[in-house]
C-alpha cells in the first residue's frame, strides 16, 4: 500500500523496492506510471510484476499495448 505516495515516481520506487508480483489500481495510476517510465529511461525495471488488476474503470487498449512493451 502506497499510503499518500501515488505519484509515479513514487510507485514505482515502491515496485523497485519490494519486488511484487501483483499489484492494482485504477486506469489514471497506471497511466501515470507508464508515462513516468517514458520519459525518465533509469535502471528500472518492473519485471518482477506477473499480474496487473485494474478497476474502477475500463482499460484503454493502448494502456495495454504500453506495458506488454519492456522497460528501460
């Protein structure tokens, strides 16, 4: 759990740091996340992630497309 922590960055700091295999959250989050990896290419790497749930709203295609694609 993030806690109040949700901007991308911090996301996926917390992804780096605890090595998860499953994770949630809504379309906005993760749209944020993808951009946050875009635009800052560093060393990491959120391949240890398996499973991806999203609620609270449909998932676009693209948001989909963008992280089959490997990071970094």
């Amino acid at each position: 759990m993030p806690g109040p922590c949700l901007d991308p960055e911090s996301i996926v700091d917390l992804f780096h740091r605890e090595a998860r295999h499953v994770t949630g959250g809504v379309p906005t989050i993760w749209i944020g996340v993808r951009q946050f990896l875009d635009r800052e290419p560093r060393q990491v790497r959120l391949s240890p992630i398996r499973a991806m749930y999203v609620g609270g709203a449909a998932v676009p295609q693209t948001m989909i497309e963008a992280f089959e694609k490997p990071t970094a």
